[in-house]
C-alpha cells in the first residue's frame, strides 16, 4: 500500500534493496512513518562497507559530527539541555486494564499516549533525509537473535548504531515466512535543530514504549541514552518479550576469570548498580571481557548460556584515565573510530574531559557552545571544561583484552557464576557465596542497593534500593520479574553460582578497607569456589572466604599483604544492619509492586528470624568462623 509513497522518496537502488526483503512488515513500518513524519528522502542501509561509509560521512555533511585530530575520530555535542536519560519523558503506552499494575512505573494510558506521540511525530521530518538501518540485538543467525530495524532522521545516531550493534540486513533476508514480522522497531527524530544542529523542541521530548508491539517512538531529542533505540530502549522490549518465552533480558556484565596456570577461563556476569563498579570489574586488568552492559540469558540444551546484546560500547569517559582505565584510554588516543559527545576540543582539535590526568586547556568548544575557564551558565553555574555525563563510543573489539571466542559465539557462551555487587560502608562483605540460585535472587540481586557519597545525591549515607540493578529498565511489575528470575535459573541443569560484592567498606577511619584492584581477588576465590578449591565458612546469608585462602591471592595477584585483622573486619556478619537492609528490602518491593508475591515476602520474613536467632546465639557481630548454623 506504500509502494508509490516509498519509491517517491527513494533511489530506485535503495528501493530495490528494501524489496529484496521481501517483508511486508518492514515495508508496513517504513511506509506508515515515511508518510507520517514526512522525511524529504529515505537511505536503505545495508551490511556493506559502502553504505555504512555513507551514514557517516552524511553525519559530517549534515554537521551532526565534526573530525577531530585523528581523522577516524569524530565529536558529537548534545544540546545543553539534552545530557541524559530523560526519565520524567520516557514512558509506557499501557492498555487500561494493566494500568494498574504498571502504576509504579511511568506510564501512559495507551490511546492518550499514542494519539500524543503521533501528533508530535507528524510531519516532524519534514526536509530531512532519513535513514532505515537494520540490526540484530545479540549475533546474527542464533538462538539469541533479536532483529531490529532503525528508522531515523538523525545521521549520528545511525552512525553510533553502526558502531555499537551488528548490522543485520543479510540476517533479514534470510528470515524465515514465519520471523518475518517478529522484530523491533524504533522510530526516531531529532525534530527542530538550532544552528548547532541541536534539538530545540525539549519541551515535547518523549520517549513513548509500546511493548505489545515492539515499537518504541523517540521524539525531539539527540542524547543517545534517549535517541539509540537499540540500547536501553531494546532492553525494556527484550525484558517484556523474555517475559512471555522463558528467558532473561539483564543489565549485566559478560566476563572470563582467566586462570594461566591452570589454563582454565571461567565466564561470570555480573549486575551493579551506578558508580558500584560495573566496569571496573568487567575491565579487571589480566581478565577478559565479553560485554559490559547488557546480557541476554537463553536455556540452551539444559546450559544456562548467554551473549552480549551489543557489538560496542557507549561510556561515561569521566575518569577514564592511563591508570584506572588503561585498556580503554589507550585506545581513546588511537586513529580509530570513536565518537566523543560532550567533551571539550581543545584548540588543537583534541578531545578532552573531566578527570582524564592529563593537563588540559583554558579554552575551546564543547556542549555549552564557546568556552573558557571560569565561564557561568544563564543561571550563574559555572561550567567545567566537559559535562559529567560525557560519553565515547568505540568498538569492543578494538579491545586487546576481548574474548573474542565468547564474544562471537552464536550459541553464546556457558556462564558459571553471577556476581552482584552494592555499595555500602558497613554492612555487606566484600565477597559472599550464595547457597542455591533462589537465596542469591533473593539475598544478593533482590536486596541491591547504593549508598550516596555526596550532598549532590540528597542526604549523604542513604540506601537506594536497586534490585538486580535494574529498575530503571523494567517492563513488568517487580514481583514477576523476581520470581521469573528465580525460575529462569532453576530451570537449568548446572545453575550458575551467584556470588555478592562489596567494594566500599569503609574502616574506623572512615576509609575504603583494600585497593581498587582488590576486587581481583574476591574474583578468583569465587572463580575457586566454582571448581571447589576452597572451603567456606558459614554465615547466615551465605559462606564467606577463610583467611588463609584470601591472604595466599592477594599475595599471588597483588604482592599485597593482607592482615587478620582487617579480615576479621571485613568479613564481621553484622545481624541488626541485614535485619534492617531486609526490611527495607521489603518496603521498596511493596511501594513499588504491592502484588508481589507473598512467598518472596514469606522468605525475606524466615530470612530475619533466622539471623534474630544467630543474633541471640552469637551477639550482633558474628566473626568469620564462628556462626554454626
């Protein structure tokens, strides 16, 4: 029904290369917003070299990019009002009769929603050539293979898909009648550019979710955390879409706990909340990584497998400096392709940001528009050289410490523990191993939470709950989503081990306890526990490291000496701190899912009374050894 319309906005070429699709769905999708929103032209980009060359170098024709010193490398810059994840505008079209469920999260009731987001999409293309791309979420032709395709007016956020995910027009080609119309869809716009090519419309900034469908409608905006429909977008999709078939979308890590000696690679993923050190611990140094943001989890042959979903990675550059990160600064200062957004350039057309340990210029160009040292915003804010939430976008592969087999496999790789990590001074033991899948579900992810660090954050000290440190991305009520969890990882032959992580202990002093690079040696103590190398003493949530297999590792790993005394701290059972991190626990999952099953809350209740008992048997700080069950 769109063919006049489509061959109207097209090059016989580009038409040819959608009809040899020969999917009606795509064409449906295509048509529909080609007449909505109006683009002037439509580019098809396929897998080859040349139409991806295309997509960038109209993201430089169109000023939506510019070259920096490295000619591979480009500078992207988001309105000063377009940073972040639009939280308030990003929300779920949900049919009446579920409104009710999904009312702790942020939602629309769907037809109000629709009508408003289409009214707002209409015509908003108007003069702009467009683009339709086409991805897979997780490797082409697998088990894991979500296709996707990318409708969008916005060259640059073409050209960060290009590099983040796996191009899949071949894989479309080869899909079977019955996959035709199984695939997610993203329509975007930038809308009304200024004459920084920034979105100025903000005002009617939305971020619309439609999980019955699978589509996802980005308007007016350009920050990619908004705009890249593939990334967190996809993953809203991809929790829901799990929901139904049995498998698990999750904010994780993929990593191999490498083992020289014993030639041995142990694959782990793991879940942190923000500044919880997510990818410090995928970046261990001498370990390798396979993903670091999101992972998906598929039953395979009775193995609990997983791949990564993307092909690159979109990161905070903030701190990235030689000594914290130095595999990925490294190759920042490299003539490859990268794009930076929201650094400053320096007049020697180099990118630079906060935190990076190297000395930087008085002025330049960066989000604000012309800068200087000292400069204030229109409400009087001074503004630093970079925003915080600038960002690089790079390549994994272009990492010398990939796993490039896991990182390419197609039946993903076989993971064999799951590590989830919190922030807090006083409570949580640096390492923990979970009894059985259901306690780690339920006394490690369910249980997450953040401390703040600084009066920016509110009150400084507060626990923010984070289960499975991912609650910004859920698409169902919480309740489900835990018991789905549970389920997922029973329904395997080999459940994977689950492991806690604490990396903020903090002394009497009041400072961290071990080293940033201490977490290399919970690692491997839970990389032993897997092939039974150590023995474990008991605690009520779980069993902890005994001291002289901790005080061998850091000697092995680290050439640190590591005391019993600051052992016995550390891994001390504090019973009245779990007593009331699990009534919080409680609290959180009955504000935000009053439906949660009474059994997890049955659970969490058993979980007090038996560490009221060790409490009273052992005193309120039980240490290392001496609880008995």
């Amino acid at each position: 029904m769109y063919e006049k319309l489509l061959k109207s906005k097209m090059s016989p070429e580009n038409y040819e290369k959608l009809a040899a699709l020969n999917n009606p769905k795509v064409n449906e999708f295509i048509g529909l917003f080609a007449e909505h929103c109006d683009p002037a032209s439509l580019f098809i980009c396929t897998d080859s070299e040349e139409d991806i060359q295309f997509v960038r170098d109209q993201a430089l024709e169109l000023g939506e990019e510019e070259v920096l010193a490295f000619p591979k490398q480009t500078i992207h810059w988001d309105g000063y009002k377009d940073q972040a994840r639009d939280k308030d505008g990003t929300r779920f079209l949900v049919f009446k009769e579920n409104l009710e469920s999904m009312k702790a999260m942020n939602s629309v009731e769907y037809e109000k929603g629709y009508e408003e987001i289409m009214g707002i999409a209409k015509g908003i293309m108007k003069g702009k050539k467009a683009v339709v791309l086409f991805f897979s979420e997780g490797p082409t032709e697998s088990p894991f293979t979500i296709p996707c395709v990318q409708f969008t007016d916005s060259w640059y956020v073409a050209h960060s898909e290009c590099i983040l995910y796996r191009s899949a027009y071949s894989h479309f080609k080869k899909m079977k009648e019955s996959e035709k119309s199984d695939f997610f869809r993203f329509i975007h716009s930038a809308g009304t550019l200024d004459n920084r090519g920034n979105s100025i419309s903000l005002d009617k900034r939305r971020i619309y979710m439609d999980t019955q469908n699978n589509i996802v409608y980005s308007m007016n905006n350009q920050y990619a955390g908004n705009s890249i429909g593939l990334k967190k977008h996809a993953m809203r999709l991809a929790i829901n879409k799990g929901r139904f078939e049995g498998w698990l979308c999750e904010h994780m890590f993929i990593m191999a706990a490498v083992d020289k000696e014993k030639k041995r690679k142990t694959y782990f993923c793991g879940a942190y909340p923000s500044a919880c050190g997510k990818t410090s611990t995928a970046m261990i140094p001498g370990e390798q990584i396979v993903g670091d943001d999101i992972a998906y989890f598929r039953n395979i042959n009775g193995e609990f497998r997983a791949v990564n979903v993307e092909f690159g990675m979109f990161g905070i550059i903030k701190d990235v400096n030689a000594n914290d990160d130095p595999v990925i600064f490294e190759n920042l200062m490299k003539n490859q392709e990268v794009i930076f957004s929201n650094v400053l350039v320096g007049a020697d057309k180099k990118p630079y940001w906060l935190g990076m340990e190297v000395e930087t210029p008085d002025k330049g160009r960066n989000h604000f528009g012309e800068w200087h040292e000292g400069v204030k915003d229109s409400k009087g804010a001074l503004v630093e050289l970079a925003h915080s939430n600038a960002r690089y976008t790079m390549r994994l592969d272009y990492l010398d410490n990939i796993d490039k087999e896991g990182f390419e496999a197609k039946n993903g790789i076989k993971v064999e523990g799951v590590l989830y990590g919190g922030r807090d001074s006083d409570t949580t033991v640096p390492v923990e191993e979970s009894p059985n899948w259901k306690d780690g579900i339920l006394l490690k992810a369910a249980t997450l939470e953040s401390e703040t660090t600084s009066a920016t954050l509110g009150a400084e000290g507060v626990r923010v709950a984070s289960p499975m440190a991912n609650m910004d991305f859920l698409s169902y009520p919480l309740g489900e989503y835990t018991m789905n969890n549970i389920k997922f990882g029973e329904s395997v032959n080999q459940t994977p081990r689950i492991f806690s992580n604490n990396y903020f202990m903090r002394g009497p002093n009041g400072k961290f306890m071990t080293s940033k690079l201490a977490k290399k040696v919970w690692l491997h103590w839970a990389d032993g526990r897997i092939h039974n190398e150590y023995e474990a003493y008991d605690t009520p949530t779980g069993k902890i490291p005994m001291y002289d297999d901790l005080k061998n590792l850091f000697k092995e790993l680290l050439d640190e000496n590591f005391t019993k005394d600051d052992y016995n701290y550390l891994f001390t059972f504090h019973c009245t701190k779990w007593i009331e991190k699990l009534e919080r626990t409680k609290a959180y999952y009955l504000k935000k899912d009053p439906g949660t099953p009474a059994a997890i809350f049955d659970y969490w209740d058993n979980a007090i009374e038996k560490i009221k008992t060790a409490r009273g048997k052992y005193g309120d700080e039980i240490k290392p050894g001496n609880y008995k069950g």
